[in-house]
C-alpha cells in the first residue's frame, strides 16, 4: 500500500458519501471505498505527519502506518467524532510515536503557550496621541483562506519554509487550521490541547508567518512590487 502516492494531482477527487455510509462500507472490506478515503485524505495526512518528522519518507511511512491502524481499528470506531477527524487522531498519535524514535517528540506539554512577547511589532499600531490608537498603521496583508490554491511555485517555497522555521507545536497547528481549513474544535481534538492553547499557538504561528510573506512581497522583483 502506497499511501502517499495515490492521490492524482491532475483530477479533482470525488466526492465522499456520509459517515455512516462510508463507513459501513468500509467495514464491509469495499476496495473501491477505501481507495476513495486513501485518495482523498492521503495528501492532507502526508502533509501534517511531515510536521512531526523529519524526512518525507518517514512521514510516508506514518500515513502508511495510520492507514493499517484504520483498517484494524475500523469495527472500533464508535461515531463520537467525524470520520475524518478519528482517522487524522490515529495519524497524529502515530506520527507521536514516530517521532519520539526520532527524539523529534512532541509530547502533549509541548502543546501549550509559552511566555513570549508580542506576534506583531507594536510600532505597526498608533499610539495614544494620534487620531486611532491602537489600530494598523498600515493595513497588513490580507490573511490566506485554505481555498487559495493558487499560488506561484516561488511564493509556494517561500510559504514553505516558513512553515518549517515553526516550533513544531505552532507548525502543527497553523497546517491543520489554515493549510487544511479545519475548524478550531477539531484540531483541538485531534491534538487534544485546550481552545485556550490553540488560539495562542495559531495567532503566534500566523503573526510569523504573515511577517515573512510580507517580507517576501516588499522584496525588490517580488509580486507586487511597484504596484503603486
């Protein structure tokens, strides 16, 4: 089983039937359902597991990993949660276990804040004696939804590597919220961390990375440059 491989790039996947459906017929041992959920999920898993590990092909073999235990697991699966959401907790507790053999480990402590300093330089905002105190002195750029999808390839690296310069509790969190658009419950269940630690670990994952995307286009010869 290939896992990471299964998705085609140049075809949209189809779409899922509900939970109970889907399950059932996983249940059943239907191939055509399986190959179904691995296509469509297997791309999202490869990405969050990459968070924990240190190699592509470690993380390939997490999904790998997370796939079997579904399988395994799937008569257990008692409708608590979604679908989706059980199979990424198997991922992530696998991906745990990977990267503790690693000495990568993120172990739950590590999924809370610490004390730091502000996400945003304060002199971005006005003080007390001009006309709005408090506000944007200059508007930031706007924030990425997950259905952007169409970013060049150099803006794509860019965005990659600041992903990757994030202390791995907030890399983990930014790619579950805004590279695969879950909602804050979920990811607070899949990591099983608190609202509190996920909106902290999301704002300051975000406040870096909004800051090196900003970087990135007032760079001479980058997009958006002399739009004035």
């Amino acid at each position: 089983m290939h896992a990471g491989a299964g998705s085609s790039a140049s075809s949209p996947a189809r779409p899922l039937p509900p939970d109970g459906e889907l399950l059932a017929r996983l249940r059943a041992g239907e191939e055509a359902s399986f190959a179904l959920v691995l296509d469509s999920w297997s791309g999202g898993m490869l990405r969050l597991a990459r968070s924990f590990v240190s190699t592509p092909d470690s993380a390939a073999e997490v999904v790998q990993d997370a796939w079997l235990a579904v399988l395994s697991n799937i008569d257990r699966f008692e409708g608590r949660a979604a679908l989706k959401t059980w199979v990424y907790r198997i991922l992530v507790n696998t991906a745990k276990r990977r990267a503790a053999q690693e000495s990568r480990t993120v172990p739950r402590s590590s999924l809370t804040p610490e004390p730091s300093g502000p996400t945003v330089d304060p002199d971005r905002f006005q003080s007390a004696d001009e006309p709005y105190p408090g506000h944007w002195r200059q508007m930031p750029l706007p924030w990425p939804s997950p259905e952007q999808r169409a970013l060049d390839e150099e803006l794509r690296s860019h965005l990659e590597r600041a992903l990757a310069a994030l202390p791995d509790r907030q890399r983990i969190v930014i790619t579950l919220r805004d590279v695969e658009g879950y909602p804050a419950d979920e990811v607070c269940s899949m990591l099983d961390i608190s609202a509190a630690n996920q909106r902290v670990l999301l704002h300051r994952a975000r406040g870096y990375v909004r800051a090196e995307l900003e970087a990135y286009f007032a760079s001479p010869g980058e997009p958006g440059e002399g739009a004035g």
